[in-house]
C-alpha cells in the first residue's frame, strides 16, 4: 500500500474487522462495545458505554483519514450520516442504506430483478400460529429480534413489536458476500450459517458460520449472479455487502441485506480470501493500491466460527483468561473478554475458530468448545 492510511471502525464488534483491515495494511482504531483482549493487539480499542451515539462521540475525538462501520450500525441511518460529516465514510450512506434495508422496497427491486424473497405482510391477522411465518422487528442484528409466529408467550410478545411479518423457507442458512467496486458487483464467497443456540434464548440468533460453501456451482450460481447486479444498480450500493440467504436446493432466496463487513465474512478470509476490509477500501479509494488479488481457496480449505453464549452469568477469571488468550495464540479462541469481566447469561461470551477439511474444522470447534466449558464449569 502506498503510505499507510489511518482507518477508524466502529459497531457493536469490531475484532474481525480490525483483523482484516491489519492485513491490509492499515493503522486502525476501534470503538465497540466490548474492547475485548485480542482486540487490543492489532489497535486502540475504546469501549463505549451509550451505544450507538457513544460510536459518533468518540469518532469526533479521533484523527483518521476514514471510517467504516459495522454491525448493528446499519439501523441508524440518520446517525451515520452526521458521523459522516466528521470523517470520510467508507461505506453505504441513509439514502440507499433505508432503501436495502426497507423489506417492501427489496422485495420489488429484487423481483423485478428475478431474484426470490418470501412473501411479507403489514399485519399478523390471517396469518397461522405454526411457526411458518417470523415476527420481525426490521432493528435488530445477528438474529436478534425474530421470533416465529406461534402461541407462546415469547411469541406474543415479539408480535407487538414487530415491523413486519415474514413467511417462513425451508432450506440452509446461508450468507452471501459480495464486493461492489467501479468494476461492478463481484461474489467473494457463500458461507453456510448456524443459527439458534438455546443458551442464547433466541430462536434465530446467529451463532456461526462455515465456509466457503460451494453454492456458486449448479442451481444458485444465476440467482447470486442476478442479485449481485441488483444490489450495485438498483440500490447503488458500494463497497462490501453481506446477504443472508436460504438456499432451498434450487433456488436461492433473500432474506436480509446488511451493506457492511458481516461477521460471516472472517470465514472466508480464515480459509483463504485476502483481506475483505482491503477490498472495501478500494471501492471507495482505488488509489490505495493495484488490482485486487484473487480468493486463495483450495478444494479443502474450509474455516467455522462459533459464538459461544453464557449459559449463566460468568466472571472471566485471571486463570481462564490466561488459558484462552493461549487459545487465541493458536488461532482457536476469538473475541475474548478482559480479564474481571463479567458477562451475563445469554451474552455472547466469545468465538471459537477452526482451519481444515470440514470434519477436521468441526472436530476442532467441538473439542475447543468442550475445553473451554470444562474450565467454566470449574470455575464456578
């Protein structure tokens, strides 16, 4: 790169983000909510108390040459654009911002594009209580704020604050991400996702991904393709796009876009994609460097990533601190709270990460898991 470039990234976490911006070679500063340990080792990190404002607060107080954001900020339209106009944004502004992110907006630009999204409704009456259609609230990330439709108490209560109603698609889970750049939309990677974890208490919270998944072969290559095209045409959107799919064995359908880095998109950077936050910066200043390098997947490379929840409050220990920041140094722990800390139940906790085939990846993630709630438990 061409003389470093100082980048501020701010959200509710930005570990990943900062990771992938370091291999690109930027100098990085950090806001989130968490300033975990291993953030600290590739920048600043503050911690902010007044999400999402405390975000703007802090980047007026900061020297950079630009910012970005990431997750939940993308439902604060108004605020990204008066934080723009502290720093330059490297990232999508309010206008096309409410346009992607409005379901009835996407869900015609997206037909008309022939790309599939399922049918959503205003109101909850007619609708079954079976589960087959979601309550959503249009404000939350990562799952948050999607019950399905049914007769529980949950349920009810998640209906009278929903935006809108979804039908529910049966298939996998998946996430597409996409970097659009002066040369147009270009598919990095689909990424299989686990979603729901009982120690969440959220029935559709993300809890991880695995990757790439060959979903760009056979039935869905043609529908990412059409989507790609919709995204930079339709709705203008520039720099890196993460959208969440099912993929029903013949088709893909959209269910949200979020025109940010996504927590998905480490999967594909750990199995070999160089630096997606690289990727970004050049949609929106070419000038930083050459042409932008290809993917280095191998047939096998496949990397997963799991959020860990809290099943019970937890006080992060000095000695299960010490022990995960040795995990973090082999490449199998992620997002790994101070030392003292305390993390309620149903919080995420932190990240398992595993490299390999995809039985070695998951055998890996399984005995990290189980390492780690060993040591929990003793610590009780």
């Amino acid at each position: 790169m061409p003389g470093a470039r100082r980048i501020a990234i701010v959200g509710a976490s930005v570990r990943a983000a900062a990771v992938s911006a370091r291999a690109a070679g930027f100098e990085v500063l950090a806001a989130d909510l968490f300033a975990d340990a291993d953030l600290v080792q590739h920048a600043p990190a503050a911690r902010v108390e007044h999400y999402p404002q405390g975000l703007a607060d802090w980047l007026a107080t900061v020297d950079c040459d630009a910012w970005m954001y990431t997750g939940a900020l993308e439902n604060y339209p108004e605020l990204i654009d008066r934080m723009a106009g502290l720093h330059p944004l490297w990232g999508v502004h309010s206008n096309p911002l409410l346009a992607v992110r409005d379901p009835w907006i996407l869900s015609e630009k997206l037909a008309s594009a022939g790309v599939l999204t399922p049918p959503i409704r205003t109101s909850p009456v007619g609708l079954p209580r079976s589960g087959a259609w979601l309550s959503k609230s249009g404000r939350g990330a990562s799952g948050a704020g999607v019950w399905p439709l049914a007769a529980s108490e949950p349920s009810r209560v998640a209906e009278q604050s929903a935006r809108f109603f979804q039908q529910r698609i049966g298939g996998c889970a998946a996430a597409a991400a996409f970097v659009i750049d002066a040369d147009g939309p270009r598919l990095l990677g689909v990424t299989r996702q686990w979603v729901g974890s009982p120690a969440a208490g959220r029935p559709f919270a993300y809890a991880g991904s695995i990757g790439p998944f060959p979903a760009t072969a056979l039935a869905y290559q043609d529908d990412l393709r059409r989507l790609g095209r919709s995204l930079a045409d339709d709705f203008g959107l520039r720099g890196v796009v993460g959208v969440d799919l099912i993929l029903d064995g013949e088709r893909a359908w959209v269910i949200e876009v979020n025109p940010r880095y996504t927590a998905s998109m480490e999967v594909l950077e750990l199995a070999g994609q160089p630096s997606i936050v690289g990727l970004h910066a050049r949609a929106f200043d070419a000038a930083l460097c050459g042409p932008t390098p290809p993917a280095g997947f191998s047939d096998s490379a496949i990397a997963a990533k799991r959020i860990v929840f809290a099943r019970r409050d937890v006080v992060w220990t000095d000695e299960i601190h010490q022990w995960a920041m040795q995990q973090n140094a082999r490449g199998l722990l992620a997002d790994i709270p101070r030392p003292g800390s305390r993390v309620a139940a149903r919080a995420p906790l932190l990240t398992a990460i595993a490299v390999g085939d995809a039985r070695a990846a998951v055998r890996s993630l399984r005995s990290t898991l189980h390492a780690l709630r060993t040591r929990l438990a003793a610590a009780r």
